[in-house]
C-alpha cells in the first residue's frame, strides 16, 4: 500500500519503541501517555456529563409528574367553560394534546398541633390524568375519591407525615380568603378528610403539595370556577415555543407560561453547574495536549539527524511540518477515540458499574430515603459527546503547532555537523 511520504514518516515515528531500543521505548512511553491523558480526559467529560444529564432528566419528569407543560391563567375571574377553551387551543395549535382545569392558592394545615404551609391545587379528577401523572404518583387512595362536595384532600407524602396525619384522619384547612368581623379578620377554615397520599420523588412538591376537587377549591376561593387550565402537548421540549403562540391567541387578562419559566432558576443552575464542570474536566484534556508537545518536541529533538537527512534527500520544511502535525494528529485521534469509547461503554452500564462498586465497598451511594432513586441516572447525549471530541481532537492539533515548526526550521548542515 502505497502512502504519502509524510504519513508513512509519521506512522513509522508513532511506532517507534517495539524494536526494543532504549530511546525508542521511551519515547513510546511518553506518547502512551499522552494517549492515555486525552483518553481519560475525554472519558471523564463523558461520564460526569451524561450523568449530570441523567440527574436533570431524573429530576424534571419527578417535577412534570406534578406540574403540566403549560399552565394558561386567567387573572380577570373564572375560565367558563373550560372543555370548550381546551378543543379551541387544540384547533388552534395541533401541538397540543389534552387539557385539564385548576384552582391553585396557598393555604395553611392544621391539625391542632402542627400547622404546616401549603400550595393547594383544585384539579379534575377525571381530565388530571391527562395533563399530569399525578395518578400514578399517588400511594395510598387514588385521585377518583375527589368528589365535588365531599371536601376530601390528597396530601404529599411528606407533608401528611409532618402533621402526623394518614388516610381517613381529619384536617384544618386554613385559606386566606376570609370575612372581616367586628373582632377584626377572620380567615376561611374548613375541616377536610384526608383521601389519598401521593409521593412524586420531589420533596418541594411532596413538602407541600395539597391537591383537592377544583369545585372544592373554587368554593373555599371564592373563584366562581377554574381559574386556569393545564395544557399538554406533545414534545414537551417545544412548550417554550407553543406557550408563545397561544399567549398571542389570548385575551387580555390571560397570560400563559410553560414548564420550564416556572422552574427557570433550577435549570439555570443545572447548566451553570454543567458548564463549570466541563471547564474543570477540560484541564484533564488539557494536561494531555501539554503532554502532546512534550512529546513531539521530545521528538524533534532526538530525530534531528533523521530530519536533516530528509532535507538534504528533497524534503522540504512544509514536509517536515506535515509529518509532526500528522503524528500529533494521530496521537490526539487515538486519544479521543478511546475516550469516547470508554465513556460510553461506562456511561451506558451505569446501572451495572455503580452496584457493582457499591457491593464490594459496602456502602449505597444514593440511598433511596434519601433520593428516592435505586440506581445511578446516566444519559450519554451526543450534543455532549460531539463537542468533546471535537474540541479535544481539535486541542491535540494546536498542541503539534509549535513542535513542527521547530522541526521544520532545523537546518541540515548544523544537525549534521557532530554526526
């Protein structure tokens, strides 16, 4: 196989050390190494990444378990005739799916004892289902026994355990909407039976969250009726993009906002967090590319005889440049080829790694008390992966720049005069 004359020097100078010269060996070894630094570099950006992933995914279906996609509001009254208003957005944007009514508002508990606050929701047990999954969330009860008069409430998890409360028990519902009397402001208390408990994994929500029918709430309100309605849509990654088409399709008064505004801060600082890591993981790459020039220069230095033979042979210094960058070029490849490589083969077995680990150390790193998760969340994305090993491969070529310049500037006569 006939190849070009630099790619064959530069394959030739890559292998150099399995002849079993002494300077040959090590100079091989210190391009392993550079190899394996870009390697593990690239490996550690992978996995640290798709795990960083897999906690936000983890994390952001707990929190649409209980939020919707897009929440339209109408702060004028009530949504009459809300049904209606749900087959008119779906005419109006085939994006969306299904739609639900709501009463939400805040709201204090109490059962003599403990007071705990709370974020109350009115929903419809039967169009719920729809929008949310609220009813696979629930684990004691089930959502059907919100029937509108019977002033039943479902509590999350954690916030029925913090008034010491359980299925059948009684509890204070205290809402701000009140009548002033002559001994001053009293607020709206209304005694309700506990019907269900839910868990969603996320302890904002289950802290907190109170859920009863929304004619229920609209009465305990004062609302008159729903005061929004809860939109699903299909991709729920196009809810920023639907939520402003319908917001142009409303009348004054109304406003929609979609998943990701209402939890803007959180995702804000999941990509800050995700950006500093890659930084951070990046000098390992880095420490690699420096690892690159030592060798390459290295190189030049013990090859400069052999280089001013090329040139007195007809090679010209772009030729001596080509070689160097070609094997730099070759080195950075198999680096970030291996890097990949074991990063995904990590990232994607995960849930097989990590309780492996966690057997013969004898500890759980995610306790499920505590995280509500059994394994170890990993998702490899190649919007990740791609700039990797681009930026990294693109590295290791900067890293040649200098070596081969050097390389291309030894003159034959000096490199030649103590031979």
């Amino acid at each position: 196989m006939n190849l070009p004359f630099e790619l064959s020097v530069a394959l030739r100078y890559t292998r150099a050390g399995r002849r079993g010269r002494r300077k040959d060996g090590f100079m091989s070894f210190i391009s392993g190494m550079s190899v394996a630094s870009i390697a593990l570099g690239v490996m550690a950006l992978i996995i640290v990444l798709s795990v960083m992933n897999g906690f936000q995914k983890e994390v952001r279906d707990r929190m649409l378990s209980v939020l919707s996609h897009i929440e339209v509001v109408n702060l004028a009254g009530p949504v009459d005739n809300w049904p209606q208003r749900v087959e008119a957005f779906k005419k109006a944007d085939a994006d969306v799916v299904a739609g639900a009514p709501f009463v939400s508002g805040q709201a204090l508990m109490s059962t003599g004892r403990t007071v705990r606050g709370a974020m109350l929701r009115g929903i419809d047990p039967q169009a719920e289902p729809g929008v949310s999954e609220l009813g696979e969330s629930v684990r004691m009860g089930s959502l059907a026994d919100l029937n509108p008069g019977s002033f039943k409430i479902i509590l999350g998890q954690d916030l029925a355990r913090a008034l010491g409360v359980g299925l059948g028990d009684k509890v204070t519902l205290i809402v701000p909407k009140g009548n002033m009397t002559p001994a001053g402001f009293v607020p709206r208390m209304k005694q309700m039976t506990v019907a269900a408990v839910v868990r969603s994994g996320h302890y904002e929500f289950d802290s907190t969250l109170a859920l009863m029918h929304v004619d229920d709430a609209a009465v305990l309100y004062r609302t008159g009726g729903p005061t929004g309605i809860r939109l699903k849509i299909a991709d729920l990654y196009d809810a920023p993009m639907v939520a402003e088409r319908i917001a142009l399709t409303l009348p004054s008064g109304w406003y929609a906002q979609d998943w990701t505004m209402q939890n803007r801060t959180w995702f804000a600082a999941v990509q800050v967090e995700k950006r500093m890591m890659a930084i951070i993981l990046f000098l390992i790459v880095l420490v690699g590319a420096f690892g690159l020039i030592s060798t390459l220069v290295m190189t030049v230095t013990e090859k400069q005889s052999d280089i001013a033979i090329l040139r007195t042979l007809g090679a010209s210094s772009r030729s001596i440049q080509m070689i160097f960058m070609i094997q730099g070029a070759i080195v950075g490849f198999v680096g970030v080829a291996c890097g990949v490589g074991l990063g995904l083969a990590v990232a994607l077995n995960l849930d097989v790694i990590v309780p492996a680990i966690e057997s013969m150390m004898g500890m759980q790193f995610l306790p499920k008390e505590i995280y509500f998760i059994s394994s170890m969340p990993s998702d490899p994305r190649a919007s990740d992966i791609v700039p990797i090993a681009v930026l990294s491969f693109l590295m290791s070529l900067a890293a040649t720049v200098y070596p081969s310049w050097r390389a291309a500037r030894i003159h034959p006569a000096e490199a030649l005069r103590y031979e």
